[in-house]
C-alpha cells in the first residue's frame, strides 16, 4: 500500500480536461469523466494508463488532458475503430463507419496528439504482445461476456500493484463488465478498495493487503451479482418485468463520485474501516 497524494491543481486540471472533452461525442458523464482523470492524476503506482475502446476520444481527452499536465506519460489507446455493435448503431453513420478521423481530429483540437500512443486494433492483438506496466487499466471496448473477459485477462496479468482496473458501462444493460467485475475483481483477495462512480466499476490490485478489503468488496459483491442474475448471458435487450428488476437493483448500488480526499483516504488505509 502506498500514500495517495491529491495535487493542489487537481480542481483546476480537472476542470481544464473537461473543458476540452465535454464536446467530443461519447459515452461518457462529466461525474465519470472526472473520476477517470482524478484516478490518471493520483493512481499510485507505476505504468502506463491503458485505455480500451476510445471510439471519438472522450475519455482519451480526459485522461490525455491530465496526463499531460501532471508529465505522466503517453496514453495507450486501443480501437479498431470500426468495430460494428448494433447497439451503438445510432451513432454511426454506417455499419462499417469508422471512428478514427474524428478520433484524431479530436485530439488534435484538444492538444494532445502527441500524448496518446494510439493502436488502431483489436485489444485482443494489442494484449498478446504487451508485457509493458500498467498502472490504470480502462476497459470500455467490448462489452459483451467474452469481450469483457478478455480485456481482463489479456492486460489484468501487466497492472502493477496499487494501480486501479475500471469498467465502463457495468450499471448499463451488458452482460460483460459488471460480471467480470463481480467474478473476476470483488471475488478476488487480489483486490482491495472498490466502488461505482455512474456506470463506472472500479477497484484497487492490492495482491499484498487485499484480504483486508474483504468486507467491503463482498458488500459490492452482493449488489453486483444481483444484477448480473437479473439478466440474461447474451447482450439481449431487457423488456418489461425484467427490466424493472435490473433497474430496482441498480437504484440499490452506491455510484456517486466520491471527492479526492475521500477516494484519497479509502486507497491509503491499510485496514478498512
Ligand atoms: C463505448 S465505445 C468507447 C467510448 C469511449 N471510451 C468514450 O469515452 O466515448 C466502445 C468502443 O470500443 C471499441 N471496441 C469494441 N471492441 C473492441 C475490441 N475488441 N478492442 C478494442 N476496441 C474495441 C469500439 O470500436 C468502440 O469505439
């Protein structure tokens, strides 16, 4: 475990990268733009910030903004950018439309081109030659089961301890991240502090002190693994009966943003409260 150090800026920087990502199209809210720029600012520990799926470059912005405010390193950003998922369909102008021009367009009016080393491929290609650090690990590609489930066993093996592993879009109705989530991370002792900001899923890889988690990783658990149960494996969409039950238990989940010192104080306790 080590000390998590809040930069005095850390407002200002936040408020600076949200200024510059708001407008790229994407999946994001501010609440979870924010949380993913504080963990890029404060994560302690070493390696590169790995985004997965980066579609117009919302969250690239984001975590590129302070990454490069704080020198931190380039950004690792893996998309084909012309993966077809009918659920993203109204936001394509074709099946085949790719994502890739304004992706970089993107980038480049916001100043950080040449802070994001961008892997235009599947993450599956990108995973089985990366052996490189990783100090946060941001999985929003694939959101099916096996998808998602690969992303995190392709790059989960390179996180180094103290970094953070979070899912995008694990309160929203797909099968993948949330079941990983709940599998994978908060059955796990490798793993200590953990929580959801919006639909965000993310916890801490404390393989030395994560058994200390225990309680509040089995609190989430419980939460989760309703959800995941409350739908079927496949990406089908939910209708009615099955739908207001996902929904009443996703109103039970905690996923407000928690402020810097709080999340501070929660990673540098090395016993839970
Ligand atoms: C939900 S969007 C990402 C949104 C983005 N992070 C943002 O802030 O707006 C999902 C993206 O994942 C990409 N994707 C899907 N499968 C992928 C895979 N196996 N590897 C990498 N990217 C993938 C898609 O091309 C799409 O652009």
């Amino acid at each position: 475990m080590s000390t998590v150090t809040i930069p005095l800026d850390l407002r200002e920087v936040l408020d600076d990268a949200w200024q510059a990502a708001k407008n790229v199209p994407g999946f994001l809210g501010e609440e979870e733009a924010r949380f993913l720029g504080m963990v890029a600012a404060c994560v302690p520990s070493q390696g590169s910030i790995v985004e997965i799926g980066s579609f117009k470059g919302k969250s690239t912005v984001m975590l590129a903004k302070v990454s490069q405010h704080y020198r931190l390193g380039s950004v690792v950003a893996i998309d084909p950018h012309n993966f077809y998922n009918p659920k993203l369909e109204e936001y394509r102008t074709a099946p085949d439309a790719s994502s890739y021009d304004e992706f970089l367009k993107n980038l480049d009016a916001a100043g950080v081109s040449d802070m994001v080393d961008a892997r235009r491929a599947f993450s599956r290609d990108v995973a089985t030659s990366w052996n490189s650090p990783i100090r946060f690990l941001w999985i929003d590609g694939d959101h099916s089961y096996p998808g998602a489930k690969a992303d995190f066993d392709g790059f989960f093996p390179c996180v180094t301890p103290g970094g953070i592993v979070a899912f995008h879009d694990a309160l929203h109705e797909f099968s993948g991240p949330i079941r990983v989530f709940v599998e994978e991370v908060l059955r796990s002792e490798q793993f200590g502090p953990a929580g959801f900001v919006g639909s965000i899923a993310w916890s801490q890889f404390r393989p030395e002190d994560g058994a200390l988690f225990k309680k509040q990783r089995a609190n989430l658990e419980r939460l989760g693994a309703r959800l995941v149960s409350s739908r079927p494996e496949e990406d089908l969409d939910l209708h009615g009966i099955s739908k207001m039950l996902f929904k009443l238990n996703r109103y039970r989940i905690p996923r407000s943003l928690m402020q810097p010192q709080e999340w501070a104080s929660l990673l540098s306790q090395s016993k839970p409260q």
